[in-house]
C-alpha cells in the first residue's frame, strides 16, 4: 500500500512555485486517471446490463440455463478475472481492454437469470439503490484521509469465508444460511467499494507517465465493477420480488 502521507514522488516543497505547479498538475492527472476508472466501470456494468436483459427476452436463456451448459456460463467470468489478475503483466494494454469488455459480455450472459426470477420494477430499483450506495461509498475512499488497507485484508479474507459459506449452502440449501450470507455479502462488498476506491487512488503515484497506465484504469475498473455487482446480487436477495 502506498504512503498515503503523501503518494507523489519528487514534489518539490510547499510554498514553492514549482510544489503549485506540480500539485495542480498531479491533481488533474489524477482526476482524469479516476474518470477513466468510472467510465470503464460504468461502462462494463452497462454492457452487462444490456446482454443480460437480452439474452433473457429472447428466451435463450431459459433455454441455455437448463441445460449443462450454465455452468460454463457461471464459471466463465471467473476465468476472464483470473486471467486479466495473473496475466495481466504480460498483456498489451489493448489485449487487457478486450479482454475487459468479453467479461463484461460474459458476465451478462451469467446474471440474465435473474431476469427469470425476479421482477423488473424489483431489479430495476435494487439496481439504483446500489447505484446510489457505490457512489457515496466510492466518494469516501476517494476522499477520506484514513488509511483503509488494515480493513482490506478483514475484508477479502470475509469473502473468502463468505465462498466457502456459499458452496456449503449449495449443499444444505438453508434459506436462513442464505439470507446471512446475502447479508454479509453487502456489508463486505460495501466496505470493499470504499476500500478500493483508495487504492486505485493511490496507484496513480506509481503507474502515472508509465505504459502500465491504461492496463491499471482497466484493472481499477474491474476491481469497482465486482464490487458493485456482488453488492447488487446480494442486495437483490432482500429487496428482489420473485415472479
């Protein structure tokens, strides 16, 4: 984690022309750094959205999802994540940005089921309601001055014991199990947006003026949109209306 005293290497001291100039340039490279974030989020959780919404109304996807083959619509975004995380030194930036937007195309065809299940003024409205927590949350880790990393390693080894609940549950199917399990979910996912919103924030000291840069908006992108679409599944299963 980087010094969040002050992340930007070489500044020259307060008080110095020079320390102005290099402040204010820091902080519009950082501003469009996060922008670019955003909009790579936004934009993939769009595209989910879209595919998702698709696939289900044409009705493939209660086709596809019977059969055997759902699995391999579950898992395949998992390969996508694993292979931009490991890979991702070894990657073109451009070849990272593909490999971004097939996951998001995967992705949609994985939560179409939702569709199948839930009603859509109950999608519709979980969805803005995690649109307005992942803003004010990401708004906090971007703005706070209180170093969140001691919380991250709390966090990611709660989801770690949250998969391991969850594959429990696909064997016990304990609808008491699920609902705390949802309901961690969103308290983990919450704190998460804010956790990595800060890093991302901090990362931009050392990819800046780099070829790493447009890999590392993609990967802070991908990091926000897990974040927020595990907190709108999970927050889905307590405010969704089944059909």
């Amino acid at each position: 984690m980087a010094n969040w005293s002050d992340p930007r290497p070489n500044v020259a001291p307060f008080g110095t022309a020079d320390a102005g100039t290099r402040t204010a340039a820091y902080d519009a490279g950082l501003r469009s750094y996060m922008l670019s974030v955003y909009n790579y989020m936004s934009s993939g959780v769009l595209l989910t959205g879209i595919v998702a919404l698709l696939f289900a109304q044409s009705g493939l996807a209660a086709q596809v999802l019977s059969t055997p083959l759902r699995y391999v619509i579950m898992l395949a975004p998992l390969a996508f994540v694993m292979v931009l995380s490991f890979g991702i030194n070894r990657l073109s930036t451009a070849a990272t940005q593909g490999l971004y937007w097939a996951f998001a195309v995967v992705m949609g065809l994985s939560l179409s089921s939702i569709f199948l299940v839930y009603t859509g003024t109950s999608i519709a409205t979980t969805f803005f309601a995690t649109a307005a927590a992942f803003a004010g949350l990401s708004l906090y880790g971007y703005t706070t001055k209180r170093d969140l990393s001691a919380f991250g390693t709390f966090l990611i080894m709660g989801v770690i014991g949250l998969l391991v609940a969850s594959v429990i549950n696909m064997f016990v199917q304990s609808s008491g199990l699920q609902l705390v399990i949802s309901f961690v979910g969103v308290l983990l996912f919450a704190g998460l947006t804010a956790y990595d919103t800060q890093k991302i924030k901090s990362i931009y000291a050392q990819v800046a003026g780099t070829d790493m840069m447009g890999k590392s908006v993609v990967m802070g992108a991908l990091s926000l949109y897990l974040d927020f679409i595990n907190m709108f599944t999970f927050l889905l299963q307590f405010m969704g209306d089944r059909r």
